[in-house]
C-alpha cells in the first residue's frame, strides 16, 4: 500500500492580547504540544499567528481553543 503525504494548511490568523517576544513564545510552544500542528510563527506587533498543520489530526478550532485557554483573544 501506497504511504500518502498529509494534507497541510497554512492559515493566518489574529491573535489579540500578545504584547511581547514572552507572549509570542507562550502561543508557540502551547501549540507545539498539539498533534498535527507542524509549525507556528506569532508576531506580537503584527498581531498575527502563521501556522501550518494537519488537519486530519488536528482543526482550526482546536487551535484556537488552546491559544485562547492560555488568555489570548482570537479573531476571525
């Protein structure tokens, strides 16, 4: 049987509350502990969230439920 390479989505969102380098580390690595999430990149000044994963693992929801779990805002 064939091994398929997953699908991965890239999205980017808005995350409201990030104010420095420590916040942007804290969204970082509580997404790299979530299944499916291959990379994130947040930019505090840019108020944004760049991430890639899979979402035959893992969903958008997922994602923002543990962004805001640890007291940031995310907006669609």
């Amino acid at each position: 049987m064939e091994e398929r390479e997953p699908h991965i989505a890239n999205v980017r969102l808005t995350v409201d509350g990030m104010d420095c380098g420590g916040c942007e580390r804290n969204i970082e690595f509580a997404l790299a502990t979530v299944e499916g999430v291959v990379r994130s990149k947040a930019d505090h000044t840019a108020r944004s969230l760049e991430l890639s994963f899979d979402p035959s693992v893992t969903s958008e929801a997922e994602i923002r439920r543990v962004i805001e779990e640890i007291g940031y805002r995310v907006s669609s």
